[in-house]
C-alpha cells in the first residue's frame, strides 16, 4: 500500500494523533448495488471479518429445516475434538432412529453404527435417522441433545435461535435466522477445520446405498466448498452455502425459496457479487510492534504498542490503497501499568466511514522507578511542559 506519514499533530491534554493516508486523494468507491434474491430471508456474510455484505431480514425468526443438523455435527464435532468421543465407536440404533422420517442414510434398528459413520451421513445424506442416532447415543434421549444444543447457540452468541430436536423436522417453536446461522457456520469452520472437509465430499455410500450430497453448488463451482441444504414446507427450500477464492470465503445463507434450483441460484447470485466486488485482508497483525511509546517513572524508557487482535477488514475491490489510519495515542505513558493495558486506539476509515477501530495495547508491562528517578522525570517534564507551551 503506498502510504506516507502526512501529519503528526500534537493535541491538547497531551493526546497525539498520528494519521497515515493515500498519496493520492481518495475517491468515493463505487460498487453496484446488490442482486436482486427471491428469497424470503438472506445473507452474504465475509467469514474472516465477519463482515455483513448484503442482507434481507437476516434476523428474522424462521424454520431452519435441516440446517439444523449445523449444529448437530458441531456438537458432535466437539464431543470428538475434546476426547469424549471417537469416530471408532459403535453407536446403537435404537427404533425412534430408524423409523424417523424424511430424509435417510438407512441405518437399521438393532445394528450399531461407527460414529464416523453417523457423522457423514448427517454431513453428506442428510440423514435424519443419523441424527437421532447420534443424538441418542451422546446424550440419552433427543430432548437432551438439544439442550447440549442450546446451550452451544448460546455459547455462540446465537441469540435468536432455539432447538427442539436434532433434525430440524418442523416444530413451531424450534427456529433461526439467516444470520445466526452463518455465525454458526463460521464456528464451524474455525474450530473444526478437519471436520470441515466432510462438506465437501460429493456422495457417501452405506447400507449398499450411495447418496449424492444435495448441495449441488458443489458440482458448479470448484470454489463451494460446503455447507447445508434444508427444506420443509414452512422453511421452503433453504441452503447454507460456503466458498473459498484467493484466501477470501464467503458464506451465504438464502432461507425461503421456491425450488431446488432456485436456492442454488439464489446462493450463487449472491456468492459471485460479493467475490466480484469486495475483498478482505489483515492489515495488522496481533503481537506486531506498531509504534514505540516514551514511558515516564518506569524501569524502561520505551514500550511498543500494538493490537491484541489481528485487524481483518472488508472493503470495495479496487480501494485498498484508500484505507486511511489513525493512531491516536498519549504523547507518554506514565509507569507502572501492566501488559496488555490499552492506552490509545488506531482506525481504518474509507471516504471518511469507519471500517474498523480498536485499542492499542502495551506489550510489556513497566513497574515503577525508584525515587530518585521518578523525581528527574518530574523535573524533566516540567521543564518540557513550559517550553511547549511557549510554543
């Protein structure tokens, strides 16, 4: 990014604000407006920032169908992740799991099933009997599971969710939204990456029987690499769709559509407008030294400052040498204070809206001084004081 230092400015009550801009002025960026999506509910949202790029009554409550079996698959992703589960074990099939309906990875009652079995089959088949299985097997009874189930939405800041059941078959007062479940999606892809990689296999066979994944987008575009399909006849047909090209994913839920085809459609509209005209990169670093502060009555002269977070932003395709950033920041820091502790906040700003700001942090904590040391600062800044404020 060609950027240069353009101003250092000292500001009143010993605040100073160092602003870094384009060489060049910025212009307004200038992006069509999205698509038009037949759907009832929708969402286009940048996995790594987390970004909303486009959306319609994204926290509208509505039927999930099945993809609910999300988080199902979380849940016993995360059971395998903490070692209270193998994918070795045998899970027995009870009658509740194989008479349940809709669709099936046609398991039989009174067989037991490897885990990793039941996993792909609820991933790839979409099998209703899989989820109850599993459920059953991990907690008891399905009530019980999707309690575990709740309370992981809840873990997850999913606020507008509820579960009944493991499968997502219809029930008035099981529900979700567009947007917490592309938060779920981003969990799922960021705490259970190996796992991850099941949504991409395009069939499973079981039972003798092989199965197609239903999501189709798999087929048509090399960069889809997930997520879920749903439909009931109160969700209408629903996909969760997730894509990866040049480091950037993206995932789009589309809630509500008429057809097959049309979710597909639908997904993919949205998935090729925010690919065209946006990107998303890490301008910062967490743990990365940006700006060496004078520290006053410590042990140490100087501290470096930095984000405790790595900075990933969403911005206008084309835009990036426009992003402009401001640290604002103490002219010193007096000691003691610990690591970690915030003292000032940098800024990305685009055509003067914000893009994203945070605090900036010490990396090292300085204790205080002795006496004698303490008091040449004093006498130090005091003098430095009346020379500044003689101009």
């Amino acid at each position: 990014m060609a950027l240069h230092q353009s101003l250092i400015d000292w500001m009143t009550r010993g605040v100073w604000l160092l602003t870094i801009v384009a060489a060049d002025a910025a212009a307004a960026p200038i992006i069509p407006p999205p698509p038009n999506i037949a759907s009832s509910s929708y969402l286009l949202i940048d996995a790594n920032s987390q970004e909303v790029l486009v959306e319609k009554n994204a926290s509208e409550r509505i039927p999930p169908a099945s993809l609910t079996k999300i988080m199902t698959a979380y849940i016993v992703e995360e059971e395998i992740n903490s070692g209270r589960l193998k994918v070795e074990e045998m899970a027995p099939i009870s009658v509740e799991a194989w008479r349940t309906g809709g669709s099936k990875m046609f398991i039989r009652e009174g067989t037991e099933v490897a885990v990793g079995d039941l996993l792909k089959g609820i991933i790839i088949q979409s099998g209703n009997d899989a989820s109850v299985a599993i459920a059953e097997y991990i907690a008891g009874s399905e009530d019980a599971f999707a309690s575990m189930m709740n309370q992981q939405a809840q873990a997850l800041g999913l606020t507008n969710t509820r579960f009944l059941n493991s499968t997502g078959l219809p029930n008035e007062n099981h529900y979700s939204t567009a947007e917490d479940l592309a938060r779920l999606t981003i969990a799922l892809i960021k705490d259970h990456p190996e796992q991850y990689k099941l949504y991409s296999q395009r069939s499973y066979k079981f039972n003798d029987i092989a199965q197609p994944n239903r999501n189709k987008l798999l087929w048509r575009d090399r960069s889809v690499d997930g997520v879920k399909t749903g439909y009931t006849a109160a969700a209408g047909y629903c996909l969760v769709a997730s894509a990866e090209r040049n480091g950037v994913r993206l995932i789009s839920v589309v809630m509500g559509t008429d057809s097959d085809e049309a979710r597909m459609r639908e997904s993919q509209k949205l998935l090729s407008y925010g690919f065209r005209n946006f990107d998303t990169q890490t301008l910062y670093e967490a743990g990365v030294n940006l700006q060496q502060q004078d520290v006053y009555f410590g042990r140490q002269d100087k501290v470096e400052l930095g984000v405790a977070e790595d900075i990933t932003v969403t911005f206008p395709r084309g835009y990036y040498e426009d992003i402009e950033v401001e640290m604002a920041l103490a002219d010193y820091l007096e000691a003691p204070f610990p690591a970690g502790q915030a003292v000032g906040e940098i800024k990305l700003t685009l055509d003067g809206e914000q893009l994203y700001a945070a605090p900036l942090v010490t990396f090292a904590g300085v204790d205080e001084s002795n006496f004698f040391s303490r008091l040449g600062d004093s006498i130090y800044l005091f003098y430095a004081s009346m020379f500044s404020d003689d101009g």
